[in-house]
C-alpha cells in the first residue's frame, strides 16, 4: 500500500472537515487531483486557527495552526533553488512533487 493509499484510508476515518490552505493554483489543482475526495473542500489562502481548528488540512501550516488541525497532509516539492519564490504551473508541481506526508501535530507545553 503507497502513502497516498494510507493516508486516504486514514483521514477519511478520522471523519473530519478537510480543508485546502494555499495560495498557489496549481498545487490546489494537484491536490484535487490526487485526492478526488477534496472536489468540493473549501481552499483557504490564509490560515487562521478558527479555520483549522479540529481539521484534516492539505497543505502546509506552521507548527501553531498544524498543533490545532487533527492532522495535516503536505506535499513535499523538491523545487530547484532557481524556481523558488516563483508560481509553478500544474506539470511543474507534478514534475517536482513527492509522495504525501500526514501529520498530527502536538503542542507539548
């Protein structure tokens, strides 16, 4: 069973809202397109806790927000140094984009 397959099975138990935080088009499009279950889950371009408090978000969050959503599911983007800071059209984030990663944050103090 792959990690996307894992976290499929994983987060649709946990029978939460799950949100997409980005700002960037093209990886929106690519996370729907790897998990079709995200069809109509709302995309938010700025995190704030009421928004993703108790949540499965797709997408990165900082260490504080990603302590308060159930759990978090980045794609990591091995982007060359060069292409940071730049918008990425859809084949350039499936060209770069690795497998799925799930996390459960937890503040400890």
């Amino acid at each position: 069973m792959s990690n996307k397959d894992k976290i499929i099975s994983r987060v649709k138990k946990m029978n939460r809202e799950m949100v997409i935080v980005t700002r960037h088009p093209a990886l929106d499009r690519y996370l729907r397109e790897q998990f079709p279950f995200l069809e109509n889950a709302p995309v938010i371009p700025h995190a704030g806790a009421h928004k993703v408090a108790g949540k499965v978000v797709f997408g990165v969050l900082p260490l504080s927000l990603a302590a308060l959503a159930r759990a978090v599911v980045v794609i990591p983007l091995d982007i060359p140094f060069e292409m940071r800071g730049k918008e990425l059209d859809l084949e350039t984030v499936r060209e770069f984009a690795g497998e799925p990663e799930l996390y459960e944050v937890e503040r400890k103090i």
